[in-house]
C-alpha cells in the first residue's frame, strides 16, 4: 500500500491594538511572527487503526478511532482534542479503515496569548484536509480552524485564526473587512513572558462583565480602540515608531481599566520603558501571559540582558509575511 503523509505549519501572532474589543466587532491590528506550529501526518494500515498524536511539549496520547464516532465535547485538559475534532470533521469516512499519526513540534509557548490554538488550528486543518488532497484555498481551511478555535474558546472574534492563516500584518474587522497593512520601517519586537499562564475564557468573562456594569464607559472604551487603531495604520505606513509607541500606552491603559492587565503586567511594562522601549502593552488575553515591548533596533542587546536579569523570560520576535504552509509529500495514495 502506498501512504500518503502531510506537513503543514501555521506561525503565532501578537496583537498591536485592540484585544478584547475585537469580540464586540471593534477593528484589531494583529501581526504574525516567526515562531511556528509545524504538524505533520501520516496515515496508513501501518497506524493499527488507531490515532497517535504526540507534541514536543506534551507528550504522547493514543486514541481509539472509535472515538471519531462519539459527539465528545471539548475538554480543557486535553490539548489534542482540537485535533480529534478535526478528524471527525473532514476525514471520519477515511479513518475508519486507516489509522493516522501526528506529530506536532511547537516553537510557541502554550497559554500565553501568542496564538497556539489558533496555529494548532490551522496548520492542523491544513495538514488533514491535505491528506486527502482537498486543499481547495485558505478560505476553506479558515472556516474550519475558526470553527475548531471555537470549541476551544467559544467567543473568539476569528482574528487569531485569520492571521495565522494568511500572515502578515492584518487590520481586522470581525463580520467586516479585513486587510494588509504595510510597515515602512522594520519593527523591532520583543516578547517578554510573565511566567503566568491565563484562561482567554475566563478574561472574556471578566471583560464581559465590566461592559455590562458600565455600558456606557465601555462605549467609550471601544470608541477610542476604534481610534487608536485607524492612528495606528497612518504611524505603522509612515514606519513612525514614536508615534506606535505612543498608541501602544494609550491601548494599555484601556486593557487595565477593563481589568486585564495584572501587577506583574504592569511592572514590567515600567520596566520595558525604563529600558528604552518606544511602548509597551500586555499581547492577547492579558490575566498574565505575554507582554509586547517595541524598542529601537540598536537597543535590543541591552534590553534583552536587563530583562533577563530581571528573570524574565524574553525573546526577540519579527513580523513574518507568509502565513499557513502545507507540503503534501506523497499524493498517489488512493481511498
């Protein structure tokens, strides 16, 4: 029997301006970066009819196909579960004679608002359809990592998933439009990682709960997001660095007043500004997670050693245009 195997990779994210706003159809200006989910895939009789999944980061876990047969909801401790559903989704006819292998190499860290699920999302769709050779576009392998990312979190605006499809730096603009936008001057990132991780599910909540006991502030809120964002096109086209780091300050202070930034955030915020930063802003979530410093490129060393001092972990990132890849590496296998 000949096998057909697949690889796809899908990168992370980090947003500039406006998380949390975008789930209340406010604009989002989010990029991809050079940290990647790569999945590969195989599947054959060799597999025993069964379906193996392992990770880098979280070890091994075998399932029965007869699990493809069960409508099983989501369950938070069990990373691959968007994985499973995937399957069921696209390839349960196929599965039910052949097994499948995964296995999964992630440069991203988990659970820390740089986008893991929705890379895991997508480059998983990518890599399954891509098994039985229906790569039709992107729009299709979009619909269903949306559709999977919401398992997983079920008020997600599709933002996370959308850039990770296509790459690149994206305004977005949930049921809206979205577009590229251009930099004119390369952007120097740095990520620095709390060291907590967070629940998206339940910062939505608490988000949720401040709109609804302050309506009106809220509206405001969201007005000046939509500003900040339409200011922030015009700085990022004219490569004005000052200017992003300015709109950077004025998104933090937004996200600490709907209750999302924590005092770990904010400290090293303090200090990604004390070390040079042009601005600095908690990046997805908040709760913990990730923090975005944008600093002058010859400033990178000495900021990096000052953090790392500090004990943060801290890694320098770069905005990256291609977004989903897929390789379909034998494509004579027949069903």
């Amino acid at each position: 029997m000949v096998m057909i195997s697949t690889s796809a990779s899908a990168p992370a994210k980090i947003i500039l301006f406006g998380e949390h706003f975008a789930v209340y159809n406010q604009p989002i200006i989010l990029a991809s970066i050079n940290k990647r989910m790569r999945i590969e895939c195989k599947i054959g009789i060799e597999e025993n009819n069964t379906i193996n999944i392992e990770t880098n980061h979280f070890g091994k876990k075998t399932y029965p196909l007869s699990i493809l047969k069960k409508n099983n909801h989501y369950r938070a401790n069990d990373f691959f579960y968007p994985l499973i559903y995937i399957i069921r989704r696209i390839l349960s006819h196929y599965a039910e004679t052949y097994g499948i292998t995964i296995k999964i190499y992630s440069e991203i860290p988990h659970g820390v608002g740089l986008g893991s699920s929705a890379a895991l999302s997508v480059a998983g769709v990518g890599a399954i359809l891509g098994l039985c050779t229906k790569l039709n576009d992107k729009n299709e392998i979009l619909d269903i990592a949306i559709e999977t990312e919401r398992i997983i979190h079920k008020n997600s605006s599709g933002a996370d998933c959308v850039v990770s499809t296509y790459g690149g730096l994206l305004y977005y603009h949930k049921n809206n439009n979205m577009r590229s936008l251009t930099f004119n001057k390369e952007l120097s990132f740095i990520i620095i990682n709390t060291g907590s991780k967070h629940s998206t599910g339940q910062l939505v909540s608490v988000v949720n709960r401040f709109r609804e006991n302050n309506l009106c502030e809220f509206r405001n809120l969201s007005n000046n997001v939509s500003r900040i964002c339409e200011k922030a096109i015009k700085a990022l086209e004219d490569g004005n660095c000052l200017h992003i780091g300015k709109l950077m300050k004025e998104n933090q202070i937004i996200l600490e007043r709907i209750g999302v930034s924590t005092t770990e955030i904010n400290n090293i915020i303090d200090l990604s500004l004390q070390y040079g930063a042009y601005g600095s802003k908690l990046t997805g979530a908040g709760g913990g997670g990730c923090v975005l410093a944008l600093i002058p490129p010859h400033n990178k060393d000495f900021f990096l050693s000052r953090m790392k001092k500090k004990g943060y972990e801290c890694f320098p990132v770069s905005i990256e245009s291609e977004g989903l890849k897929v390789n379909i590496k034998s494509s004579n296998f027949k069903l």
